[in-house]
C-alpha cells in the first residue's frame, strides 16, 4: 500500500470511527453487541471481531501499523459508509442497525 493509499485510509478510519478504545472495549461487552451482526456457525459476529480489532488499531502507534492493519481500516471505512447510506428511518437509539454499526466502532448517536 503506497503513502497517498494510507493517507487516505488513515483520514476516514479517523473520520468515522468515533468511538474510543474504551466505548468500543465496553460496549463489546454487551449482550447487544454480541447479539448484533452476522454470526458464523453460532460463533462471533463478523463486526464483533472487527470491533475488537479495531481497539488494537486505536492502541497501536501510527508508525507501527502494517500493511494487515491498513487493510483492515479500509475495510471498516468501507462497512460503516455503507452501512450509514442504509440508515432506517425513524429513531435508530434501539435497533440492530445501530449496534452493528457500534461494534465497527461508530456510534450514529454522538
């Protein structure tokens, strides 16, 4: 991944993650969280590993990133501005669609 890429990356992942390490840590969990997301063989959701992931992310020093984890920030950017262009009407506090977006590490609410 060249440094425009990164850069770009960077600038969204930043942008639309807006929870903290901590916020994302607790509400992971959560028995909503859990309940949130696509589940493989019963296992844990697909945004529930993201989320945790992505507290690694937060955590880890901007230098010391890999390419893996550039990959991965791309891939959130991407969920998340999809996920928001399917925003439910009416109010969103209590619904699945919020929780999946959270456990990507963006909350539609702050």
């Amino acid at each position: 991944m060249d440094g425009e890429e990164r850069k770009e990356t960077w600038d969204g992942f930043r942008e639309l993650v807006n929870m903290t390490p901590a916020e994302l840590e607790k509400w992971l969990e959560s028995d909503r969280s859990r309940g949130a997301g696509q589940h493989q063989d019963g296992g844990e959701s697909t945004g529930h590993a993201s989320g945790r992931r992505i507290v690694e992310i937060r955590r880890t020093r901007k230098d010391d990133l890999t390419d893996d984890d550039y990959r991965h920030m791309r891939k959130v950017v991407g969920y998340i501005r999809r996920h928001l262009a399917q925003r439910p009407s009416g109010d969103v506090r209590d619904t699945k669609w919020r929780y999946s977006l959270m456990n990507w590490g963006h909350d539609p609410l702050a």
